[in-house]
C-alpha cells in the first residue's frame, strides 16, 4: 500500500512500516496566555515582481538506492554552508529502512556531498533521517523507528562537527519514552537547546503528544523539560512539529479540536522564564475550520511565525494555506493569510514551511503542474512593504509526476526543497533534492 498524503493520523500510518516518512507533520516575549484571534490580516493570493531565484543545483546521493526517500526532510546553515538531507527509508548495514542523512557542503560554489551519517547503534526500520536540524556545528537527527524505550518510541542523535567530519556524539531519548511515542518525529535546535517532538505520546491522553527539550550542559545535551500543551487532550498529536529560535519553542497540534471544528489544529508558544520554558500563547488561525490541520508545519525567524495548515480549503479542498504571525506588543498577532496564487484542490500547501529574514518559503508536495500529477511544488513569499508577496513559483528542473517537490523545505540564503519520491536512473523513489538561489 502507498500513502502519498497525510489524511491518517500517524497511529495509523505506523502499522505500515514502509511509510514512516509520509508523516502528516510537517521544523513571545512575556505575556499572557490566551488565544491569538485578533484580526484575519491581509490575505496574499497574488503574485508580486519576480526575485529572480533560479535552481542552482540537484543534490543526489552518491549512493542512491530505489526507495531510499533521499530529501524526506532537509536543513540548512547559511554560516557554515553546510546542508542536511534525511533519507530516512535507506538501506545500509544497519538494516531495511534504518535511514541515513547525508552532508553536503559548498566547495566552489557547488555543494559536495562530504560524509554519510549512521546511527552508530542503528537498526532495521528506524527510519533514521525522518527530521533533521542543524546549527553551526551541531546536527539533530531525528529516528522515530528506534526502539530502545520500545517499539517506534524513538530517538535523536546528536553530530558534532570534529575537524572536516561529524561525529556522533549523542543519542537523546526521552525521560519517560514508551512504545509508539514517535519521538524525534520532528526537532529543531538553535544554540546550546534542542527540542524534540514525540507527537504520539500518552501523558494527557492517548496520542495527544509532547516534546522535549535538551540543554547543552558541560558539553552534553541533557533533558531539562517536558513540555504539555495546556489544554492538550487526546489525538491531538502536539509536537508534530517544532520550531525553536533563542529562548522561544513553537510547537503544532495539527489534530487538536478547539471553538473551530475538529482537526482544526493549534499551535503554541513557549517562552524560556528563568530556568525553564513557559506556555504563553496559543495560536489559531483566525478563519479555522474543521480539518484544516493548522500547525501541521511551523518556521520561526526573528518575531516572526509561519504556520502550515495543509488541509485548509479555501482554494479547494485541502488545498492549503500558510499563516504569518508577528509579535506586536510582546504577543503574536496574525498579520496575514498566504495562498497559493493557483492552489487547487490537493495540493497541501502548507505541508512543510519556512522562514529566514524576508523570505517565506512554502512546500505544496501534491501540487499538479507541468511536471505531472503530485510533482509539487515550493513558493517563495518575500516581504514588500510590510506584506509577504508570493514572487516564485519553484519547480525541480527534471520533475515528474508523483515526486512530491516541497514534500521537505528549508531557507537560509538558499532555498532548499525535497523530492523524497524523484525517480533517478538509481531507481524508483530514489529520491533528489534541488537548491535554488
């Protein structure tokens, strides 16, 4: 069977173990907590002056198998010009599926695949790459196959750069992990912190979700918090994505129920106050409605929020959308709705997001175009005169029907964009990923 979107819920999804990486997930200053539903905001459904982004590269790997789903998930880091690509279905001596992530760096202007990344303890069906993050000189690997605290309660792994190579010099797991957590679904890093999602957790109910956070303490990451959505209750899936940006943790709840519908999706705000990290808000998109699935991927730059709700239907049925919030007056304020300027019905705008100064980048993996049936796609949002204006539509220069281009997306200078299920001369769902400047 083959899942090529995300319409179950991820419980569902594990008792296929051949489709871990087609998840459906996706990646404050001080206040008071509440809800943010101040005001719809403008509505971006145009397209503004072209920025001139151009693809500048394929990005493949130098061992590519059939079924790999090389570009699952993909990070970058502009200082360092280094960029992360999950694979998270690969084969290798580790097992079936027990997944790989691949770096690259930029060498003359081209980005050169340096080193392969394994679990030093890697197993069949961990699904090793299903996130990945980096800052500087430290890689997060998210594995939600990992089965040490039980069957698919997962793990992360933490790389080090040492000289020209990374190491492994961590493996985090949660405190109190069990069987079907999913922990490392998503993560995210910025500095000495790093936060996990585990969205299938069972403290307030069952799959109503958590995350974790992890501090660098004398050269080791540590678990300081557990973080639990204040209103959180079952089949809510909180932690299904994660942003994190100096003392501020974001987290999605694509399933959560509210005043909206069901599946409505929530999203929530995390302040570091003294030694630990608080909720102080929670967000929702000011014209929700049942199944939306806001907060199904989550970006955070500067005061600035992205939120993908990849089944909202305002240019179709689970067309998609993206919703921008700013902080104004130490809350964030919805201050706009993006749209693609041709969404149609399925694309799933909004399946993966992302932010780094003016630009906003937006995966649509199901998105139909020239390249065929589910070809995807990525928009490129920059901010004119105080509003992001969608400027590109990027698609990958070989694309074909069934690639899902946008399936993963990252910014930082360069746009980055998965296509999990590229077919290459390797095989079939090989996978591919393609940098744009």
């Amino acid at each position: 069977m083959s899942l090529n979107t995300p319409k179950t819920s991820l419980q569902e999804q594990a008792s296929h173990a051949d489709q871990q990486t087609r998840l459906g997930r996706r990646s404050f200053m001080a206040g008071l907590t509440g809800v943010a539903a101040l005001g719809l905001g403008s509505i971006a459904t145009g397209r503004g002056a072209a920025t001139g982004v151009a693809q500048h590269q394929q990005l493949l790997a130098d061992d590519g198998a059939a079924n790999d789903e090389f570009g699952t998930s993909v990070a970058i880091d502009r200082a360092t010009e280094t960029i992360v690509v999950g694979a998270s279905n690969d084969d290798n001596a580790n097992g079936t599926d027990a997944g790989a992530v691949y770096v690259f760096t930029c060498q003359k202007n081209q980005f050169v695949q340096i080193q392969k990344l394994l679990a030093s303890d890697g197993q069949a069906q961990d699904f090793f790459g299903t996130s990945v993050a980096i800052d500087g000189d430290t890689i997060v690997v998210g594995a939600i196959g990992d089965d040490e605290n039980g069957d698919f309660a997962g793990a992360a792994c933490v790389f080090e750069r040492q000289g020209d190579a990374f190491t492994e010099t961590q493996k985090l797991l949660a405190s109190d992990g069990q069987a079907q957590d999913f922990f490392g679904d998503s993560v995210a890093i910025a500095g000495d912190t790093i936060v996990g999602g585990a969205p299938l957790e069972n403290e307030n109910g069952m799959e109503a979700g958590a995350a974790y956070v992890f501090e660098r303490q004398d050269g080791s990451f540590a678990e300081t918090q557990k973080l639990l959505a204040s209103d959180v209750q079952a089949g809510d899936e909180f932690g299904t994505s994660v942003a994190i940006v100096e003392d501020l943790i974001i987290v999605g709840a694509l399933f959560a129920d509210n005043e909206n519908g069901v599946d409505t999706g929530v999203t929530y705000v995390f302040e570091r106050q003294g030694d630990a990290f608080t909720e102080t808000q929670t967000l929702l998109a000011d014209d929700g409605q049942a199944g939306d699935r806001f907060g199904g991927s989550v970006a955070i730059a500067g005061d600035t929020i992205v939120i993908g709700a990849l089944s909202e239907n305002t240019n179709g049925e689970e067309a998609g959308a993206a919703y921008v919030f700013a902080c104004q007056k130490n809350q964030f304020v919805q201050t706009q709705k993006l749209l693609a300027s041709d969404g149609q019905a399925g694309d799933e705008f909004g399946f993966s997001v992302g932010i780094e100064g003016d630009t906003i980048v937006v995966g649509a993996p199901f998105d139909d175009n020239e390249n065929g049936m589910d070809a995807g796609a990525v928009y490129v949002f920059t901010c004119q005169k105080n509003k992001f204006v969608e400027t590109e539509k990027l698609l990958a220069s070989d694309g074909q029907a069934g690639d899902e281009f946008g399936f993963s997306v990252a910014t930082d200078g360069w746009i980055i964009g998965g296509a999990p299920f590229n077919d290459t001369e390797n095989g079939t769902e090989t996978g591919a990923a393609y940098v744009f400047d």
